[in-house]
C-alpha cells in the first residue's frame, strides 16, 4: 500500500474562466495526484493523475463540467476524461440516487454463454 507525502496547496490555474485552489500530493510509489478545486465554490473541476507504465510515465486528465443538483447533491453531468492516446466525454442525462437494484442482476450465469 502506498503512503501518500503531505498536500499541497497551491492557487494557480483558471479552468473555464474560474480560478483554482490546486492540491497535489505524492504517493510513495512516485505516483501523483493533482486536483483542482473552484476557488469559490469548492467543487472538484479537475484532476490529473499519473500511472508508470512499461513506456514510461502516463497521465490522465478528468475534467468535470454541467453540475447540477440531484438529491442536494451537486454533481458533474459531464466528464472529460483525456490520455495520451486520445479522449473521449461522458454525458451523463439523469441520476437516481439509491434506487433498489434488483438482486438478480448479481446473479452468476449457471452456464458460459455459447459463442
């Protein structure tokens, strides 16, 4: 498991026009995480985070966009997600929030499906 080294905390980057608190922190592993927060509001608008691969090491970009309130809850209904092999958005169109989920989608397959 890794130990991650004490945040930081800078004031750095405008995302959309709105300024941001960076926090970043290290991981033991070398691994890092950057997030930035909207300095008004405090909602998460991006993150960054990096994977060691065999090619060497990868980021990965998560940019959070449309929030809107679902429960009281404020989430981002848009989700940009960026790596060096291209990128591609989540649009998300409705929420629901602990709904029941019917137990027998959990249920193993008796038998392997024929291909």
């Amino acid at each position: 498991m890794a130990t991650v080294n004490p945040a930081r905390r800078n004031f750095l980057l405008h995302i959309g026009g709105q300024p941001t608190v960076l926090v970043s922190a290290k991981a033991s592993d070398r691994t890092d995480l950057r997030l930035y927060f909207d300095q008004e509001n405090g909602l998460l608008l991006r993150q960054i985070r990096y994977a060691e691969t065999p090619l060497g090491r990868n980021p990965t970009q998560i940019g959070y966009a449309d929030f809107r309130v679902a429960d009281g809850v404020k989430i981002p209904y848009r989700w940009t997600l960026m790596r060096p092999g291209g990128s591609f958005t989540i649009q998300i169109e409705q929420v629901q929030q602990n709904v029941p989920v019917d137990e027998e989608l959990f249920v193993m397959p008796s038998e392997k499906p024929s291909q």
